[in-house]
C-alpha cells in the first residue's frame, strides 16, 4: 500500500469536506477498497472512514424506505421490514459474499464496489482499460467467460459484481448524494455507466460525491419477489447470471413486473424491454420465454461466455414461474 | 479520535501507520499468532475474528485503525484458563481438523454464526425470508459457514462440532 492520512468523518457535510482533498477516498468496511489498495490498483492519499455517518432504516409515512448509506449489508438483510416488504432485497444481500464480509460491508461501499474482472486486478501482467485508460483490454480475446454480454464496449467487458444492485435497480431505489456542489438524489439505474470510451469511470458521482442514504419506494407487490442467482459453486462466488424479480398478476394477467439482472453487464441491468412484453399478457412460461429472449435479442458474446445468453433467459423463466406458482 | 483498541480485554495502542492491518496488528505487532494469513485477500476465512463479542469479521480486508476503541476477540482469548471453549473442545472430538491453519478461523466464524442464528439473520438458503425466525439445519451451517476454507476438506468434522455445539441453543 502506498502511504495515506486517516480521518474519520462525524457527518456527511464533514466528510464531504475532508473528501474534497486531491486523492482522498472515501471509505466504508473497506472490503474491497482496501484489497484494491493492497494490490496498488487503489493509491489514495487520504482516507475518510463514513461508517460514523446515517445507518438507520427508517419507514417513512408515503410508505418509502430510507436506509443509509453506513448501515452494513446484514442489518439491511436482517431488518424486518427489508424481509417483509423487500424480500428480494434481503436475498440479494444474502447471496453475496460472506458472512463476514456481509458484517463489514456497508451500503454505500457495495454500490461502489469495482469489478472482479482478473484483468483488472493483474496490475502487473494484463492491459486494462478501467484500471490504466488508453491501455486496451486484455479480456477481449482472453479468457473471458465471466464478462459482460450486454452494454460492453470495445474498451471494456467487465461486468459489475454486485448482488445487492440488482435487487435495488429492480425496486426503482433511489440514491441520495451529498457533495461540495450540494445535496441531490439519483435513480440507482442511472448512478452506474456503461463502459463506452470511458470504463475508468464506474459511475456518474462527481469527484467528492458521497453515497448518504438509499431510498426505497413503496412498492406493495414486491412481497412477491424474489432473487436467484447462478454461479460456479453454490456459495461465495460472483453471479455469472443473476435476476432479481417482482410479479403482480390479477386474473392470470401480468398487471406489472420488475426485472432485473445481474452478471450480465457493467451495471445492474434493468430488464426494461422484458418489463413491457409482459405487463398486460398472459402470466404462462410462454410469455416468460418471450419476454427473456426480447430481453437478451441484443446480447453480444465473447468467445466464451455465449452460456450466459441462454442462461440468463431460462433464469428469468424460472424465477418468474416459481414467482406465479408455475413450480415449486 | 480513540486511539486504542481492546484486544482480548487488554487496551492497546493502535499502529501509527494507518496502513497496518488489524491481521498485521494481531501477528506482527502484538505476537498473537493464533489468528492466520491464509489468503490475506478476503476469500479464506482463515484472519476471522469477534467484533464487540460475536460479530465476525475477516481481519485482512480491516485497517486496524478502523476499529479504534472497539473490543476484538481473537483464537487466543476464548479458552477460560486451561478450559477450552465448548466448540474448540467439539473440534477435537469431531475430529474438525487436520492441518489447523484454518481452525482458528472456523471457530471464530462459528461464534459469530451462533449469534447471527439467535437473531434470526436469514441466509441464501433460508426459505421463507419474511419469516423473522430460522429453522437450524445442516443447509443453513454449511450455507453460513462457506467464508471458511478448508484446503485438507475436515468439512465433515467441522460441521459435527458446529452442529453439536450450536444446535443446542438453536431456536
């Protein structure tokens, strides 16, 4: 690791002040950003620990849920009203990581968490566009059965890694911001970029712009919701597909649904395309099936990750049907 | 800002370079060598240790400076004198172990795991999410327990003393 200041903030308008130095980072449970460090492929100069700031979860009177940014992934998981209301939520927490980094993590610092490519962390042996801009990628025409086959650019392929995204671009969440320009609010579908020209950005945050809190709309169907995710071994590894999901069905008729996958792309991918083919049809695995493939007609594989295209659609399929009782 | 931290009931001075690892702490500055470097990465398990008594962490991926007056509990302050704790005395006799280097880890882990099981956090594999409590079986330990490698593959062991240690005060 390459020398750092250390600082802990008391509140957000504190951390956004000492955030505000050249090369300072802000700093959650540090479970990935301290591995980044170690490995040099993170070398900031200042370090403002906000695990101090808003952890509270709070049930607001329009029916919203506010949870802050400092809250770690298990109390979210654990919390009664995220497993009542939000069930895919806390299942997307759950099927992330492990248990000890889950009691590390915090909300924030999952949101900005930075891909796995191996590219990415091979400092020493491989290009990489994300990590050195300009350099090229040497995941296109490497091995690359983990990368992205939506969205990706001729500069990158990485995929984001997060499970607890998925489920929050599904629920429509809103991220609160706080930075030196001031305080404003973004939908999480818009805070993570896709690659383009410029992979070395994750995000749209604005240098010194820090993750406050996350906010949950009501959404009264999503009890019915659910998260599955695929991956090489049963636990503690990344998604190679993932998909969050929420049904409403009146009378054997899709009245609207949330979908989201994971795995599959730079960002938590909102299913947009499979939303509208379903909403007004027939709930019956006929219209899933359509729906996916609608979904994945763009997809654009690698040499070896062309699996995650039918994976991610027979995945979509199964969530749906156990969703509307189609199987067990 | 506190500068010390409780290790095993002792208060401590923090490292003044905020680069140290509460792993490194632990090994290099304090010789409490129990707790080990497996990976030094977060994907073994093996630096597992309490948090304030029963909330289990990896404490490669943690600056020491990070939990600043906080308490640790590490491998070496769980025996009570010459008594072992219950689950290091269920290693032994479930035969939860060959090498070792990842012991101290899985039975920190395993503390944490019990606590996390009394407040009915639930898992990947928990079925009914909503439902505030949690149904102790052998999914859900090898679910909760699958941050901790064992390269020599005791899981069976390690499971046995788990199961036996835990489930008695499961719900």
């Amino acid at each position: 690791m390459t020398p750092f200041t250390f600082a802990r903030a008391a509140d957000a308008p504190e951390a956004v002040r000492l955030g505000a130095a050249p090369g300072a980072r802000y700093l959650g449970g540090g479970t990935n950003l301290v591995d980044l460090m170690r490995e040099t492929i993170e070398r900031p100069s200042a370090l403002v620990d906000v695990t101090g700031l808003s952890r509270t979860i709070d049930e607001r009177p329009d029916g919203s849920l506010l949870i802050g940014a400092a809250a770690k992934n298990t109390a979210v998981a654990e919390h009664p009203a995220v497993r009542s209301r939000y069930p895919l939520l806390s299942r997307a927490i759950v099927a992330g990581a492990s248990a000890q980094i889950r009691n590390m993590a915090t909300v924030g610092g999952n949101i900005l968490q930075r891909t796995r490519c191996t590219y990415f962390y091979d400092d020493d042996g491989a290009r990489c566009n994300k990590r050195s801009p300009g350099q090229g990628c040497d995941a296109i025409g490497g091995f690359n059965r983990i990368h992205a086959v939506l969205g990706a650019s001729e500069a990158c392929v990485a995929t984001h890694p997060s499970d607890m995204c998925v489920a929050l671009a599904a629920l429509d969440a809103q991220v609160h911001l706080h930075g030196p320009q001031g305080a404003r609010s973004v939908a999480l579908t818009d805070l993570h970029r896709l690659p383009e020209d410029h992979p070395e950005l994750d995000t749209i945050l604005a240098p010194g712009e820090l993750i406050t809190a996350i906010e949950l709309p009501a959404l009264p169907f999503a009890v019915h919701s659910s998260y599955r995710k695929v991956r090489d071994r049963s636990s503690y590894a990344f998604a190679l597909v993932s998909v969050a999901a929420a049904i409403d069905v009146d009378g054997g008729i899709v009245r609207d649904v949330r979908l989201a996958l994971g795995g599959v792309a730079h960002k938590p991918w909102r299913a947009r395309i499979a939303e509208d083919a379903l909403k007004g049809r027939p709930a019956t695995t006929d219209s899933f099936r359509a729906a996916a493939a609608a979904e994945l007609a763009d997809a654009a594989p690698l040499q070896d990750n062309a699996f995650k295209i039918g994976l991610a659609q027979r995945t979509i399929v199964a969530v749906l049907e156990s969703l509307t009782g189609r199987q067990p | 800002m506190d500068m010390t931290i409780r290790i095993n009931g002792s208060e401590t001075p923090l490292p003044s370079d905020p680069r140290v690892s509460l792993l490194d702490l632990l090994r290099e500055h304090l010789h409490l060598s129990g707790t080990k470097k497996g990976c030094n990465q977060g994907a073994c398990g093996a630096c597992t240790v309490l948090v304030d008594g029963e909330e289990r962490i990896l404490s490669c991926l943690a600056l020491a400076v990070q939990y600043a007056g906080r308490s640790i509990t590490s491998i070496e302050g769980l025996a009570n004198g010459e008594g072992l704790h219950p689950l290091q005395q269920a290693f032994i006799e479930h035969d939860g172990f060959q090498c070792g280097y990842c012991t101290p880890g899985q039975i920190c882990s395993a503390i944490g795991m019990a606590a996390e099981l009394r407040r009915g956090v639930p898992s990947y594999v928990t079925d009914d999410i909503a439902d505030g409590a949690v149904a102790f079986s052998h999914d859900e330990v090898r679910e909760r327990m699958s941050g901790n490698v064992c390269r020599c593959g005791a899981y069976n062991g390690i499971v046995a003393a788990i199961t036996e240690t835990v489930r008695e005060e499961a719900p």
